[in-house]
C-alpha cells in the first residue's frame, strides 16, 4: 500500500501540472481504498473524517445536526445484514447531535457496529467509539475522556470549584470575599447549564454502556477513565489502546492483519492530505459511492472522475 509520502509525492508531481488532477488522483486512491477494506472485511464501511487537525476551529468541524444528513445519504443501499465499520477521526462535538447519531446507526445496523480509530476520535467521538461493539486501534490511535464541556470549561470542574467554595465558606467566612471575586466571573444560569449537561452526558453514557450489555464493575471503570474528569484531568488526554482495553472496552489490534492495517491508513493519510491541500473539512463517505462533502461550511456533492484508478 502507497505510504502518505508517496500518495503526496505522486499528488505533487500531477500538482504542477494540472491541481484538479492532483485532486482526482487523492480522491480516486481514497475511493479505492474504501472498496477494497470493504471487499477484504465482507461488511459496510463508512468513512467520518473530520480535518480539524488542518483547520481554523469551525463548527462545521465538529460533529453537529447537519451530520445525520451524511449518515442517512451513506446508509442508504447498504447491505444493512453486513453490519458496519466506522471509520472514525474527529474532535468531537454536540451532545445532542451525537446522542442522535448513535441511535440512528444502531438502528439501522442492529448494534453490529465496530470503530475503527486511525489516529483520533476525541470527546463525543470517543462516545460513539464507546457505544461500538467493539474498537479496532492501532499504537497510535487514541480516544479522549467525554465529560461535557460549556464554552471551553469543564462542567465538572466549573461545579467542583463552586461545591468547594460553598465548603470553604460555611467553614471559613473570611473566605468569602476570595470566592465572590472567582465565582463573580460566571455568567448568570452558567452553573445550572453545567449541572444540565452533566446530567446528559451522564444519561447519555449510562444508555450506551446498558446498550453494550456488559456487567457493572466494567461500566464502572469505562465512567472512570472516559466521563469523569478528576480521572482524565484533562479534556484533550489521548487514552490509548491499552488504557481503552484496561478499561473495558473489547478492543481490537489494528495492527494483528498488516493488509487491514495499510487499507485503513492509506485511507486517512487520502484525507489529511486532501484537507490539508484543498477547502473540504469534511468527508463522510461510504465504500458503494456514498458521499457527502463539507467545503468550506457549504455541503457539496461528490467530484467526477474521468478515468478511474484500477483496484
């Protein structure tokens, strides 16, 4: 399989020709690639790439109500019997949005649902990788703790710091004009909005793990190490594939089958070189010609190609 270095060689020299060409060539490999994991796995595989990595922060990079759109165009003509791969690489994004997302493929696929992280599915991403029957990771591949988040702030921590100011209060007075001063800087109703999101998450976590079907001492430590931020101490902490095993999840090698390994990888290097070349932030695209394409916060419909590249 090319590496990303030579999909991008290859690119570059088209490039200085013609760049739609260059453009053609990426896009027909990735299409390739889709097929052939697909033909390889004998299941349905659809592609959720985000080039956040690439970007200006955006909300069209994060996962939001516009996404079910991508899903029901991919999902539909699939073989549904055959279960789903999800490719995955994300930040993350709307609870609610997610929350839809789930139930709507777990529905159509009857719960036969595997991730697949190539690099990283981040805060609501990692909650769809959770609510997978199973995640196939590599030595680079990464989850990332799910604990809500209001306008860049921890809910967690915005609530945890305002319980102990209330406890350092009542047991000191004289502390009170330190707090005022700190808890002066949240905006009117921002701690309930917190306490309501808490609450989602919290809900929205408890349905997925009874959805997985897995005992209670396992759920337990899944909501340590992914919905509990005294744990994960951090937002952006990358759990990878052994934490994510420890911790409960039925995770799979990416790297135990070396053809599976190079079909998954040629596809997300396709994608970061795409968004890193061209004004698409987002792809969502399945392996029978599927595809919805976010450019530049305008959806756009698939390229057309001339001349297909042989499998």
């Amino acid at each position: 399989m090319p590496t990303w270095s030579s999909i991008l060689n290859e690119a570059n020299k088209l490039w200085e020709v013609n760049p739609s060409n260059a453009v053609n060539y990426i896009v027909e490999q990735k299409n390739s690639f889709l097929r052939r994991l697909s033909e390889k796995t004998k299941r349905n595989t659809i592609l959720y790439f985000s080039g956040f990595l690439q970007k200006q922060p955006s909300n069209d990079l994060v996962i939001n109500d516009l996404d079910i759109n991508a899903f029901m165009e991919n999902v539909h003509g699939l073989d549904k019997k055959l279960g789903l791969d999800l490719i995955l690489h994300t930040p993350g994004g709307d609870l609610a949005a997610t929350e839809q997302i789930i139930k709507y493929l777990k529905s159509c696929f009857n719960s036969d649902i595997r991730a697949i992280i190539p690099q990283m599915a981040m805060s609501a991403g990692s909650m769809i990788a959770v609510s997978c029957k199973s995640v196939v990771m590599g030595k680079q591949s990464a989850l990332g703790p799910f604990d809500p988040q209001l306008n860049g702030v921890p809910c967690q921590s915005a609530l945890r710091e305002f319980y102990k100011a209330v406890d350092d209060v009542s047991k000191n007075p004289a502390s009170l004009g330190l707090w005022q001063t700190i808890i002066s800087k949240f905006n009117p109703t921002f701690l309930t909005l917190c306490a309501q999101a808490d609450e989602l998450a919290e809900e929205l976590t408890e349905k997925i793990l009874e959805d997985k079907n897995i005992d209670k001492s396992t759920k337990s430590k899944i909501k340590d190490v992914f919905a509990k931020n005294k744990n994960s101490k951090t937002h952006s902490r990358h759990i990878d594939r052994d934490k994510c095993r420890e911790a409960g999840l039925d995770v799979i090698d990416l790297d135990a089958d070396n053809d599976f390994q190079d079909l998954v990888l040629s596809i997300h290097h396709c994608c970061m070189i795409l968004t890193e070349k061209t004004p698409v932030i987002k792809i969502v695209e399945n392996n029978i010609g599927g595809c919805y394409i976010r450019n530049a916060g305008v959806p756009a419909p698939p390229p057309k190609f001339k001349v297909p590249i042989p499998r």
